[in-house]
C-alpha cells in the first residue's frame, strides 16, 4: 500500500493528541508500547529507515514526531486528527 505525505498542519494537529503520556524522545521499549509491537519489530521498523532515529552509543533514540508521522503515513485510508469524520446526510443530531 502506498504511503501519502503527511502535511506539517497534519503532524502539528496530532502531535497534541497521539501518545500524550510520552516524551518527546522514546526509547525502544517504548516505541514498542506505543506501537503495540514486538522488540524485533521495532528494531525493524528503525533499521529498515521506516521510522526515522538517532542512535547514541548502542541506545536508539525517537523523536515522538517520527512516530505520529509513521502512524499517520501507514493509515493513509483512515481518518486524520486534523478533519474531522464527515456526518452522513441522514444522521441524526
């Protein structure tokens, strides 16, 4: 499946809301709880360049940016925080 780009409007909306309870900077364990994911997973998802990373010494380190970003990207069907879900015609208020 393709990914689309996600727009710095987009990013800045989400960022208040994804993953609130976590820094700004994660580690590995967790990444791999914000991703529901595995260690190995995560460690993928890192060298295959797909979420971007820093790493210091053997430690890596996240920008929780590059996470919603990732997310964002990988949903790329699926609602966006920044619209919100359209109201069918015959919904009722």
């Amino acid at each position: 499946m393709p990914r689309r780009a996600v727009s710095e409007k987009e990013l800045t909306a989400c960022y208040s809301l994804m993953f609130c309870d976590y820094p700004d900077i994660v580690n590995i364990r967790q990444l791999q709880a914000m991703l529901g994911i595995s260690r190995h997973a995560a460690y993928d998802l890192l060298g295959e360049g797909e979420i971007g990373c820093i790493k210091l010494g053997n430690a890596y380190k996240v920008p929780k940016v590059n996470v919603i970003r990732y997310v964002l990207e990988a949903s790329a069907g699926r609602a966006s925080c920044a619209t919100p879900p359209a109201r069918s015609e015959g919904a009722a208020s």
